[in-house]
C-alpha cells in the first residue's frame, strides 16, 4: 500500500504558484520523499526528491517539514503543461527499492 | 532525452497471442528493473521487479506464467503478455534507476506501451 495521502485534485490560474500537499506520516527515517507527475498517456517524470532538507530544481521546490510526516511541492509559475497527477512517493533508494504509487493529485491549471 | 525507452508504443493484438514489450535502459546499465500496469483514470500498479540474470519478483496477484520477465542483459528486460486476453489491454510502463548522478538514484519511466487485445 503507498504510504501517502493526497489531494484528489486541485486547481491553480496560470501563472500562480502550486502548491501540491502530501502526508507520509510513518516515513521511516532512511525513506526519502518523491516527486513525479503523469501527464495523460506518458510515463511518469520524475521531478524532485529529498530526504529532510528543503530543496530546489528547474522544475519545482520541496519543502518538507521538520518532523517530515508531511511536505510541499511547489510549482513556482505555474503553466497549461503543468496540468497532470502528481505523485507523491516515499521510498528508500537502494537499487532494488520499489515505488509504490498512491492515487495522487489531479492538478489542474486554468487560464 | 529518455534514459528509459520502451517499444513499442502501441501494440494492437488478437486475443489469444502472445505480445512482448521490451524496455531499455539508454547510456546506463540497470540490475533491476520494474514493471507497471495503469488501467484508465487508475494509478499505476506495480505488477514485478525484473533483476538481471535471475528471476523476476513478482507483486502478490500477478500471474508469474502469464506475465513472463526476462532481463538478460544490463540494458534491457523485456515483459511477455501471454495467451492475452481483452481484460489484459493497458498501458504498461517500465522503470529504472540512475545511478549515475550519485548515491540516490532517480528512477526513470518508460514512456509506456499501449496494449489493446481485441
């Protein structure tokens, strides 16, 4: 079973920041916290990780909190392409760690 | 560009054959590799875990005879719907991890092959 909740959908206007929720509140301490998102008929991209400290790529921004039972993805100006479901995944990373993937969250930007 | 290609992309097949999807990993060798199913508006459903040069594991539920994995090589695991069947039409996608970027490895996906048995 995953190990995290989220939204069923949201919605954000072109432009604003996203800012995607997810509770893993029985993350083990070697777990780290990941990010992916589907658009309709790909496979999943993955777009950012961590473990405890907040972190920052191209793409979006993680901010995970202090106890790390729950974190943030924020997409910083958001974008029509940016309409997918995101994943959020709590996995540790040795070569044969398996993803479980929850129902995640349907984001929808409108312009 | 895509570390991770599967082929092919759609794949249309009468029920009762036999159809393999073959998964690569591009400019990096992966001893494991997974295998996902995703029916319409469904989350994706871990089916196996294909580990070069031994067998596959398998997720509890799914048929280890019917869905056959092999991964012979560093490069690539190709995954057999046998004797397919209507109910077996899905997308099926495959993943890897990168290791190359450091001690935690992105896991990169397919871009999915689209089974319809008819």
């Amino acid at each position: 079973d995953a190990k995290t909740t989220q939204p069923t959908s949201m919605d954000c206007a072109e432009g604003r920041a996203a800012n995607l929720p997810c509770n893993h509140s029985t993350i083990s301490g070697n777990e780290y916290v990941y990010w992916y998102r589907q658009i309709h008929s790909q496979g999943p991209q993955y777009i950012i990780h961590g473990l405890k400290n907040n972190e920052t790529n191209e793409m979006a921004s993680l901010i995970i909190t202090e106890d790390r039972k729950s974190s943030t993805l924020i997409l910083p100006h958001a974008t029509l392409r940016d309409t997918a479901v995101y994943y959020c995944i709590v996995t540790g990373v040795q070569g044969a760690q398996k993803l479980v993937f929850g129902q995640g969250t349907r984001l929808t930007i409108n312009p | 560009g895509a570390v991770v290609s599967q082929h092919p992309s759609r794949v249309i097949c009468k029920s009762g054959t036999s159809v393999k999807i073959e998964c690569r990993s591009l400019d990096f060798q992966a001893t494991t590799m997974f295998w996902y199913r995703q029916f319409p508006k469904q989350s994706l459903m871990l089916m196996a875990t294909s580990n070069e040069g031994s067998k596959a594991t398998y997720e509890q539920g799914v048929e280890k005879d019917k869905f056959l994995i092999n991964h012979a090589s560093l490069t690539l695991s190709t995954l057999t719907v046998t004797s397919a069947h209507p109910e077996d039409s899905s997308f099926y996608i495959c993943s890897a991890r990168d290791w190359r970027g450091g001690n935690t490895g992105e896991l990169f996906f397919g871009e999915g092959s689209r089974l319809t048995v008819l």
